[in-house]
C-alpha cells in the first residue's frame, strides 16, 4: 500500500503554492469520532500535501462527511489530531478557518438572489476587505464561467452552474485549502466534466490544495492525483490511482489496464464497496434519503 505523496512532487507544488514546503495543506493522526454507538470516523490516518488534488473515496456511510466537518472545525475532535497548514484545528480554530474554502454537499447557495449576490454574500461573511470586494467576487465568477449568468437569480441556474456557483462562493475567500464534499453527486456527464474544469483551472492558475470526496471512482481516477479509500471509518488505501491500480494488477497478475479503482476499492474493502457503486445498498436510510434529496435538488 502505497500511504505517502511522493516528496520531489510536493516540494515543487509547494513551491507553486508559495507555503513552507515541510508542512502539508492536511495531516490527520488518530482521527476518531462517534455518534452514539456509532463509529463514523474510526483512527483516521491522512496526509495531504500541498497544491494537490487529493480523492477522499468511499461509499454513503464511510465516514467522509463526518471527517470532512471535523477538518474544517464543524465538529469538534474528540480523539485524535488534526493539522491545516501545520496549524492545530483545536487550538486555532479561527486561523485555520481563514485558510479554507468549503462547499458542503447541501445546497448552499440562495435561490432568491442573483449569482454575484450569492457570491458577495460569502465575501461579506469571510471579510474579504471591502475595497478588494468588487474585483474579487468578479474574479470569482469569472474563475467558475459564471460572469454571463451572473446578474441572473440562482434559482433559474442548471445544476452544474449552481455547483460551479457554490465553488465561487468558497473561492472569493482565496482560500488555501479548497475542500468539496460530492462535488459533482446528481449531475449529468457534461455538468460534471464542467465542475473538474473548473477544479483544474483554480488548481492550475492559484496552487492552490484541493480535497474532494467522491463516491465515482471514474472521476477521482481521472482528476486527483492521490486517493485515499475510505471503508466503514477507516483508511484501507492511499496513493497515486495508477499506483493502486498497478499494484493490484501485480498482485493478481493481471494487466493494469484492466484494473479499475473499483477493482481496487473492492479488493481492499470487500463486500462494503456496494454502496459505492449502488448508493441505495450502503449507508442507512438518513444516508440515502440525504444523497438523493441533494441530487434532486441540483437537478
Ligand atoms: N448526525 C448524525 N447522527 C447519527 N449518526 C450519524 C450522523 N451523521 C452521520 N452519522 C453516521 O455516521 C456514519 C458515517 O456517516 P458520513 O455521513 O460521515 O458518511 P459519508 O461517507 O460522508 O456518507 P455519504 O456519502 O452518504 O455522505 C454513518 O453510519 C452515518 O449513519
């Protein structure tokens, strides 16, 4: 199992990023955290490093959202230890906020405003100085492909621009660590392919860190450079997708090629991989109900 970036790559994307080069965008040792009986996140170990775009995988139930709340400082960290940037989300808990970008997997924008209101309502929040607020919620909505729709209410957008929207309002802030949770869950192949543009693009032109979960393995293996395979609250395996899938091809003898991630997943994580592929079969009902509900609504 392949479980650290390769250090040549992170240095040179560090660089880009313009942050110290020995810390990473994220570390996570030891992260646990229950709901009642229930062990959503259970010894998470995870290391991302700067200026990459970094696949959190797994099906409904795995654990990424409630790990995801628990990095940008939602939920508080019972057990365990967290990191952004080297500094301690416990302790520094405002510091580390101005430093993310996040884009739940709720509908977070506001149908009755325009898309620039929606996006200078996130610059007002995240106090983005008053003199730079124009040029950077026009910088935003260009940076989405928005500018054109921009005067338009958010209500009468597809879902692929209100995802795209949503990255906007999480981009004004320029934040360093960028961290989407499904962002591409109830759009159409083209809608999606718009999003992971846009993904690239800000990536591309700003270094910056990006974090997504994904239940497509499809997608993750294209856009992120490292995944990590979230299974029942744990890490089964992290690395480079053609990586992981090199390393079971050898194990089986099998030509990578023919080797997906889902093979991969499905070897590391057994029969749990259901859900991956057939949402309904994984997680329980609060689960389902709330992936379908947040499907419907970007439709
Ligand atoms: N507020 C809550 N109260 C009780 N149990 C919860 C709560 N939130 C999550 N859980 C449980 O914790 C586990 C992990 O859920 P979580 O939402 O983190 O998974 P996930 O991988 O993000 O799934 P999805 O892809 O559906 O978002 C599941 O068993 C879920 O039922």
């Amino acid at each position: 199992m392949t479980t650290a970036p390769a250090a040549g790559d992170a240095r040179t994307e560090a660089a880009t990023a313009g942050e110290p080069a020995d810390e990473p965008a994220l570390r996570c040792t030891d992260l646990s955290y229950s709901f009642g009986a229930t062990k959503a996140v259970d010894g998470l170990d995870l290391e991302v490093a700067q200026g990459e775009v970094f696949g959190l995988l797994g099906p409904n139930g795995a654990g990424k959202t409630t790990a995801i709340r628990a990095i940008t400082t939602l939920l508080p960290v019972p057990a365990g230890k967290i990191t952004v940037f080297g500094l301690d989300c416990a302790r520094k808990r405002m510091q580390v906020r101005r430093l993310l970008g996040y884009v739940p997997q709720q509908l977070s924008a506001d149908s009755g405003l325009t898309g620039r209101e929606n996006v200078e309502l996130f610059a007002r929040v995240f106090d983005v100085p008053r003199s730079e607020r124009r040029a950077r919620v026009d910088e935003a909505l260009t940076a989405v492909d928005l500018t054109d729709a921009a005067g338009r209410l958010a209500g009468t957008y597809s879902g692929g621009m209100v995802r795209r929207l949503e990255l906007a309002q999480a981009l004004v802030s320029a934040p360093r660590l960028l961290i989407l949770d499904e962002p591409t869950i109830g759009l159409d192949p083209l809608a999606r392919a718009g999003v992971w543009d846009c993904i690239a693009q800000v990536r591309a032109g700003t270094g910056m860190t990006v974090l997504v979960t994904t239940h497509y393995m499809d997608e993750a293996d294209e856009h992120c450079r490292r995944v990590a395979l979230m299974h029942r609250g744990r890490i089964r395996a992290v690395g480079a997708p053609s990586e992981l899938r090199a390393e079971l091809a050898a194990q089986l003898g099998a030509d990578p090629e023919r080797v997906s991630l889902e093979d991969v997943f499905r070897h590391h994580a057994g029969a749990g991989l259901a859900g991956a592929d057939r949402p309904d079969e994984g997680g329980d009902f609060r689960d389902v109900r709330r992936t379908r509900s947040t499907a419907a609504r970007l439709r």
